[in-house]
C-alpha cells in the first residue's frame, strides 16, 4: 500500500497515511487536531545518483583548482606528506601512541 501525504487545512501539520488506492480517502482526518478538512499534498522525493553522474556534473576545470590549491599550500597540509610517512604498527620504531611527532 502505498503512502500517502495530507496537510490539515485547520493546524497546517503533516500527516501520512497507508492508503490503498489514488483514490481513497483517510478515514480519520487530522492526526494532530482531529479535522476532517485535509489535502493530499506532493511528497518528497529521493533521487539517487551514481558517483558516475556526480563526476559528469563537476566543474570541468575542478580537477584542475584542486591541483593549483595544492601546489600553493604548505607541504605539510598535503595527505600525501603524511601518508607517506606512515609505517605499519609491526615496523614502528617506538611502541604506544600511534600518531605521528614531528
């Protein structure tokens, strides 16, 4: 069964309602106030894109922005400085905490 949105024209709340057909109408009107007068309304919606689309819709020049922030930015604020410098927990040089010092 499908479901269905109705806002009360009395209170001007929201309510939602398991309905078998287009056609039916709630039995109970307003479950917040208890009126009959209601309206079905358009619902949300939820469209989910693939990561594919996502890209296609990107600044062409974005790759581009991201490469010229990084090239000015300090050395240290690059994820790749710090990956670099990571170690297997096995291979570390001292035990206990493991985040880095500089």
């Amino acid at each position: 069964m499908p479901i269905y949105e109705y806002r009360c024209q009395q209170c001007s709340e929201v309510s939602s309602y398991f309905l078998k057909t287009y056609g039916a109408v709630p039995q109970s009107g307003c479950k917040h106030c208890q009126s009959p007068d209601i309206q079905r309304i358009m619902s949300n919606v939820a469209h989910i894109r693939s990561e594919a689309d996502k890209f296609a819709q990107l600044d062409p020049k974005y790759g581009k922005m991201v490469d010229q922030a990084l090239a000015k930015a300090p050395s240290d604020t690059n994820p790749d400085h710090y990956v670099r410098k990571m170690v297997p927990f096995s291979q570390a040089k001292e035990q206990g905490d493991p985040y880095f010092q500089d």
